[in-house]
C-alpha cells in the first residue's frame, strides 16, 4: 500500500533490467500517480553512467525512454532534444526520435534543425502519401522559412515524383 516505496523498488529494479517491459510498465504507473517523472530520468542517468559499460541495446533504451520522459511528461524539451538525438547516433533510422523532433523544432520555429529531420524522415519514408506530406513540408519550410527557393524547388519537384497531380507542389 506504500506507493512510494513501490516505485523506489520498481526503479531499483530498472537498474537491474532497463530493457524489461514490466518494468517499465511499473514505472511508467507509479510515476504517473506520484508525479515524480524526473526520477526515471535520473535512473536512466546513472544506468548510462555505470562503471562497467553498457551494452548499445540498453544504451539506445534507456535513452528513449528518458527522451520520451523528458518530451511528454515533463516538458523539457531542450533535454529531450539532447536525448532523442543520441537516441539517433545510436539508431539513425530511429522512426520514434525523428518523429518527435519534427515535432518538437517544428513547434519552437527551429526551421534549420526541422529541415534536417525532414530530410532524415525523408530518407526513410517508404509510404508514398506521407513521402510526398514530408517533401512538401521541406518545401514550405525552405521557401518560407529558410529563404531558400532552390532548395523548395528541388522539394516540390520531388514531391511530385511520387504525386503527379499534387496541386500544393503544382
């Protein structure tokens, strides 16, 4: 009946095992009920930080979900930014940190750093519908944003690649 405690086990317990889905499970409950979010962050912190080294796979999961913390529940984004791009040194494909940070530079008018994540999202979009979504977004965003019509060109062209009757890049 002690909540507290129960997410001081279960946290222990993350140390032990950052990559177990009940744990996170655990974690994710408690820390919604007692508001205390930031103490899977430093967790993570500390699992990151361990003597012995730690493993790619735990890195990348400890990362994400301290990224994911820090996005949704706590509102920081400059840590999250931090955090979804080592997210990405380690995953470059990383579907999950590219989306959040289109999300997150498109909201704090980063246009140079959006640009980038679109062109990233870009590489990796296999579905022609949000292909042709993203290159127009790139356009908008370096035509309107980024003063580059070249580069805005370039994009609607390609968008109409991929939708020959797009009337936005017509």
């Amino acid at each position: 009946g002690d909540i507290g405690q129960a997410f001081l086990w279960w946290l222990r317990a993350y140390m032990d095992d950052p990559q177990s889905e009940q744990v996170a499970d655990e974690i994710d409950r408690l820390a919604e009920v007692t508001l205390e979010w930031s103490y899977i962050v430093d967790v993570g912190d500390q699992i990151l930080e361990a003597e012995d080294g730690v493993s790619p796979e735990v890195k990348l999961a400890v990362l994400s979900r301290s990224a994911k913390v820090l996005d949704h529940k706590m509102q920081d984004y400059d840590r999250a930014i931090s955090f979804y791009r080592q997210v990405l040194e380690l995953d470059q494909e990383n579907a999950v940190a590219l989306e959040a940070l289109d999300r997150i530079y498109s909201g704090a008018y980063m246009w140079e750093d959006l640009a980038e994540i679109l062109q990233r999202r870009i590489q990796i979009t296999l579905d022609t519908e949000e292909l042709v979504n993203l290159e127009l977004r790139l356009a908008q965003v370096f035509e309107e944003y980024l003063a580059n019509p070249e580069n805005a060109i370039a994009a609607y062209n390609r968008a109409l690649d991929n939708d020959t009757r797009n009337e936005t890049a017509l």
